[in-house]
C-alpha cells in the first residue's frame, strides 16, 4: 500500500516534468499538421486526413454520408454545406425514401404537405474521431417531412428555406440552444419525384395549439418564459442579418413543457440586405405589419411587430382579429391603425412593450435585443409579485370564424404622386376543401402614407378586377 502511495505522489511531483516533455513533443508534431495540400476532391488547400490519404479531412468525412439524389440542384447544395466549412452546425445529407417507415399525412399548407414518419437511422450528432465516422442521435427517430408541391423539378431558388438555414447556422457562433429550428437534410416522393425537407417532429405542435390546450393552466411566469425563448431565437435570425417575413404563432413550436420553443418555417426569409425585386408577399394578414401593405419592403422591424401579435395571443389565448374575415377589409382597418383590443390580464409594463412592438411606424418599434430585455425584466418581477389569470369573455381560447385560410400573398403598387394616391393589386390565396381561390383585387387608397392613423375618414374603394378558381 505505502509504495503505491508513493508512486502516486512521485507522479505528483514529476507532473510538471512531464507536461514539458508533453508539450515538445507536441511541439515537434504542429508543424507537420499545418501543412496542406490541394485536395483531390473539393480543389482547396487544406489539412490532409493522414498521410495515406490525399483528401482533406472534410471531404473524407462528408464522402462518408453523401449519398446523390440524382438531381444536381439537390446534390450540389447537399455538397456545398458537407464540404464548404468544417463546422458541423448545418450540414445536411440526402436520405433515401426508404429509410423513413409509418409515413403518414398530418397536414397541408400552402405551398406543401406535412406527413410524420419515422427516420430509421436518426439525425447526425457529431463526427467520432475515434472511431473515424458520423454518429446519430439515436435510430427510430420521429420527423415531420415538408413535401413541397410541384418540386420534381425543383430550382435552387426553391431551396430557399435551406440555404437561409444553412447560412444562419454558419453565422450563429454559440454552442447553447439558438431557438431556431433544425433542417437535416432532403428526402424524394417516390412517385412524383418531389422535394421533401426532413425537419423535426414538435410533439406538443405550434404556438396556438399549446395555447388552446392549456390556456388558463399557463402561467403568466411560463409565458414570459417562452416569450423569452421566442424573442432570443428572433434575436439570432436577425443578428445574422435575416428577416423571417413570415413569423406568426403557426411558426413557433414546442417539442416539450421545458420552456425551450423553435421558430421554424424559413421558406420565404432572406437577408436583410437583399432586394425584393419580385414584389412578392406572403403571409397571415393579422400579423403583418401595416407598411407591408403600402408596398415597403420586409425588415426586422416588420417582424417586430409580428411579435407584438404574438404577445397579444399568450394575453387572451386567442389569434389576433380572430372574429374577423381576412380579406382586403381587415387589411385597410389594419393600415389605419385598427390593432386587437387590449384587455387587463397581464403584468405591468407587458401591454405597454407589446404597444410599442405595433407601432405603425417601423421606425418607433424597439429591437428584438430591446424587447429580449424587457421581458427578461417583467419575468423577474412576475417572479416576484404573481400576476394571476382573468377568467372572462375576453380572453379564452374561442372558435375562429376564419381560420387563417385566406393569405396576402402578393403586393404591387403603382403611385400617383400628383394625387396622393397608391393603387394596390392584392392577391388573396385561400385553401378550401385543397384547392386554392384566387381573388386578384384593386384598391384605390387614398391615404396620407406618412401617418395612417389621421386618415380614419377617408373613403376606400374596393373593387373586383379578376375572379379565378
């Protein structure tokens, strides 16, 4: 026993010792890893895997989960984000259709299908250098699979939702959750050949869904916690300079009761930076922001106040102008100034913020960081003094009388300077029994752009210029 003891502390004693043989050994072998050479496969200089082979280490990873679709705008995207950056975060693979098994149909929206299946090998965790391969989260794993319609010839414009992901996740630097939902990758319809983009499965589903379900057993402190997760993931898509542009509570998903929720559906987002050339529109007339309809671009402030509706749903229970039609009505009313009725049950200051995310001008509406902190000051003081929950006829889940199937989806506007008037072509999309109405309308709004609120008189004149079923 005692010359056990004394090794362990001779090997105390010659640690330092050790650590400085250590690190000339180590020394000694730096200068051999920082040599590289052109690589066989993606043409960059790079670190070798080993001596043996004459490929880089990232491409001897990526060859050993590529597998080709066979459609070059899917494989090349599929190879640009396993080889473009060794950073794990973002990469997706292409998965052959028969590895999902219980694919089933759960929904429709606008442009795609939404089926649950079973992913038999799982998500990719990580690389495993011991054992040289990619390792997965587990085999048997539930996933939502995102048919798009009419993708078999797909463009890599319709990638879009993808390669926003992709460069977000190379942007984001933090290792913790981003709130931000996850994409793995692409899977084919077999028969039609359609994309379909593999995501994951959020058992407790959308925003509303949780809302409704549990309305009044939600407390006004797990409120402001999920608040906080939804802000912070806003937080990072636009300090990586991205605009949703279609952010509502049908977006935001919840995977469990831990306050942890992921903003997903970033089909139409882009780059703050980018311009909107195609004039194009798209999403649920409640909660788009009032400049959008006069024809100005998407910006952060924009999906601003799409939060500001958002926190107007977790004070009722209920989605904003729920009792309204959404047609080009509740569109002028919105551009006017109209915003959901304010009701009491909720914490000081909540009302106010909320407020100030709705503001008509973009200009006046705070930050996401700004909004981050309020809520985060709310939250302490909810903690604090508990803030309980009104039953009345104002609040509470309620059947709505329109269901969100109706979609502003396209905007051009043609100004008349001398006139002080904006002639808008709006094109309203509605989903009814799987198939889509299309209303193509002209509205002669004559209305002072500067300060929509000093208008409440002024006449509109709606008329109907094309009917197409």
């Amino acid at each position: 026993m005692n010359q056990l003891t004394n090794n362990k502390h001779d090997n105390k004693d010659n640690k330092h010792e050790i650590s400085n043989d250590t690190i000339l050994k180590k020394s000694k072998v730096v200068p051999k890893r920082k040599i590289k050479i052109l690589c066989n496969e993606c043409n960059q200089r790079r670190e070798l895997l080993n001596e043996s082979h004459q490929i880089c280490h990232i491409c001897f990873k990526a060859k050993s989960i590529y597998e080709q679709s066979g459609n070059k705008i899917i494989d090349d995207f599929i190879k640009h984000t396993l080889i473009n950056d060794d950073k794990f975060a973002g990469k997706m693979i292409f998965v052959p259709y028969d590895r999902f098994k219980n694919v089933n149909f759960i929904a429709e929206g606008g442009f795609s299908k939404i089926y649950k299946a079973i992913w038999i090998d799982g998500p990719i965790r990580g690389w495993s250098k011991k054992n040289q391969c990619y390792t997965r989260v587990k085999s048997n794993y539930d996933v939502v699979l995102k048919r798009l319609n009419n993708s078999k010839d797909i463009t890599s414009k319709e990638l879009n939702e993808l390669k926003v992901f992709y460069e977000f996740s190379l942007k984001y630097q933090t290792t913790y959750s981003n709130c931000v939902g996850k994409y793995f990758g692409i899977t084919q319809y077999p028969i039609t050949q359609d994309v379909m983009i593999i995501m994951p499965y959020y058992p407790l589903g959308d925003l509303t869904n949780y809302i409704t379900n549990d309305f009044y057993d939600i407390s006004w402190k797990t409120k402001l916690d999920k608040l906080k997760s939804i802000i912070n993931g806003l937080i990072n898509i636009h300090d990586a300079n991205i605009v949703h542009r279609d952010f509502h509570s049908g977006n935001i998903f919840f995977r469990d009761k831990f306050p942890y929720v992921s903003i997903g559906d970033l089909g139409i987002s882009k780059s703050a930076t980018e311009s909107t050339d195609d004039n194009e529109n798209y999403g649920i007339i409640p909660y788009m922001a009032p400049e959008i309809f006069r024809g100005q671009k998407y910006t952060k402030a924009s999906d601003i106040y799409s939060f500001g509706m958002i926190m107007w749903e977790f004070m009722t229970g209920r989605r904003p102008f729920w009792d309204k039609v959404h047609d080009t009505e509740l569109i002028i009313e919105i551009y006017k100034g109209s915003r959901p009725p304010i009701v009491t049950n909720a914490p000081e200051d909540y009302v106010d913020l909320m407020k100030e995310c709705w503001h008509s001008d973009p200009n006046k509406r705070p930050t996401a960081l700004y909004v981050f902190e309020v809520i985060c000051n709310i939250y302490s003081n909810e903690r604090k003094n508990k803030s309980s929950i009104i039953k009345s006829s104002d609040i509470g889940p309620v059947k709505k009388i329109n269901p969100d199937k109706r979609k502003f989806v396209d905007n051009r506007a043609e100004n008349d300077l001398n006139e002080g008037k904006s002639i808008k072509k709006i094109k309203l999309v509605e989903n009814e029994n799987n198939g889509y109405l299309t209303e193509e309308l002209e509205l002669d709004i004559n209305i002072n752009p500067e300060n929509p609120e000093q208008n409440n008189n002024e006449k509109y004149i709606t008329q109907e210029i094309d009917f197409d079923i």
